[in-house]
C-alpha cells in the first residue's frame, strides 16, 4: 500500500454535493475546499455549501449560490447521489495525480427492505393499509397532500398507483446499495494492481427505513447500531479498518 501523498496545507480535503433545480438529472454539484488535476475550490462560503447538500426536499427550503454569478438553486446531493463513494475516489485520484492506490472507508445509513412497486391485493382492499403506505411516502416526501383523504374511504386507483410509484421512486433515488456492490467488486479485482482496502458500515436491518423525520427514533438507532458495531464480523471489519488507517498515518509521517 502506497503512503498517503501530502497535500499542500495541514487541512483535510473535503467535499459535499448538491443537485442543480434546473436539472435534478444532470451531473452531481461538487463543492470543494482543495484543488487538483482540472478542478479547483469553490468560491461560495462553507455555510452555503453546507445548506445547498443538506436541502433535502419539504424538509428544507432550496438553496441559491450566487458566487460566482449568476445564481444557480441547488437541492440535497442524495437525490442520486446517497453514496458518494465513486465520487470520492475520483476526487482522490485528481487531488493525488501520482498514487496509484487508495483505500476507503464507507459508512451507510442502514440498507431498506426491499423495494416492491406492485400493489397487493392487501392494500386495494384495505384502507388501513392504504394509510400506511401514504405515510410511507410521507417519511420521503412529509408535506406531500392528498385531497379528501380524511374522509375517503378508499383511495382512487389512479392515485394508489401514483403513492405506490412514487414510493417505489423515492427509495430508489435514495439508494445506496449498487454504489456500494460496484466499488466491493472493483476492490476484489481480479487484477491484482487494480485491488484496494474497502471497509464498509452498514446496519442490516431496522435502521434504513427510519426516514428523515423520525427524530423521535434516535434512541432505536444508537441501539440498533451499537448492536451491529458488537457483532463479530463488524468486529472484525473495524479491527482491520483501525489497523490499516494506522499503518497509513505512520508511512505518511515517514515520507
């Protein structure tokens, strides 16, 4: 493993994204604080950076950056973005031209269940169940309204199709998992120049669902974290993580 390059200052490179409004399909928004092959720091203050990558949609309000001219409104970098991993190694390797390796470090926020599109002969017969999957949508999209709910007693077909997709598409947008299967596969090459140290963290089970506006759940997602953190395969993984992180620090004082 190749010691750590020095950058040109003691500060730590980093970068957040955001997606541009105008164009939530298009390329990711980097703002960074360092510059490197082709690519240079952001002009626009931390704190509008800051705003700009944490706009998570009905949560908070869009953010508009207007260094340099003309303004341009951004919105949360998740929206495609949830796992910035490739990203990161990108930049990585733009930063530091001449190092031929790289290890990461990932950390999730819990995988989902999976994510089924259809809707159940359960649910076009049950308005309880209906209910759920609104709020469902909900913990993605909090201030979503749909008219006459309170008093319907069952959803029209054409918008229980629409909640059922637009469920289906939030998660999806949200996604982090193919990020993570293409860089473990890519780290595992079998070519044996291309591998490199990859250690991922990541709750299995009943922590990915809790949406953003659960803040009430807290409590559940220290336990169920502390939980996975003493299970002997994250043991292991982080045992491994700590001693690699160290053996870079000390090859890096060396150079």
């Amino acid at each position: 493993m190749n010691a750590i390059p020095k950058t040109t200052n003691k500060n730590c490179p980093t970068f957040v994204i955001a997606k541009t409004v105008a164009n939530i399909n298009g390329p990711p928004t980097i703002f960074r604080t360092y510059r490197g092959q082709k690519i240079w720091p952001s002009e626009c203050p931390l704190w509008q950076a800051a705003r700009a990558t944490s706009a998570a949609p009905t949560f908070f309000k869009p953010m508009s950056i207007d260094c340099p001219r003309p303004p341009i409104i951004y919105v949360d970098g998740g929206m495609g973005y949830n796992n910035p991993s490739e990203v990161a190694l990108n930049e990585a390797r733009r930063i530091w031209p001449s190092c031929t390796q790289f290890g990461l470090v990932s950390i999730g926020t819990g995988r989902s269940k999976a994510n089924a599109i259809q809707f159940s002969g359960a649910a076009e017969a049950n308005p309880d169940v209906q209910r759920f999957l609104l709020e469902d949508i909900r913990s993605y999209i909090p201030n979503v309204v749909i008219r006459g709910w309170d008093t319907a007693k069952n959803l029209t077909p054409g918008v229980k199709a629409l909640i059922e997709m637009a469920s289906a598409l939030a998660k999806l947008a949200t996604n982090s998992e193919d990020v993570h299967q293409r860089i473990e596969r890519d780290s595992r090459s079998s070519e044996k120049e291309k591998q490199f140290p990859y250690f991922r963290f990541n709750v299995p089970r009943d922590v990915g669902d809790i949406g953003l506006g659960d803040w009430n759940k807290s409590p559940d997602l220290a336990a169920h974290t502390s939980n996975y953190m003493q299970e002997y395969e994250a043991e292991e993984r982080r045992d491994l993580c700590v001693k690699f992180l160290l053996s870079t620090s000390s090859s890096s004082s060396r150079t």
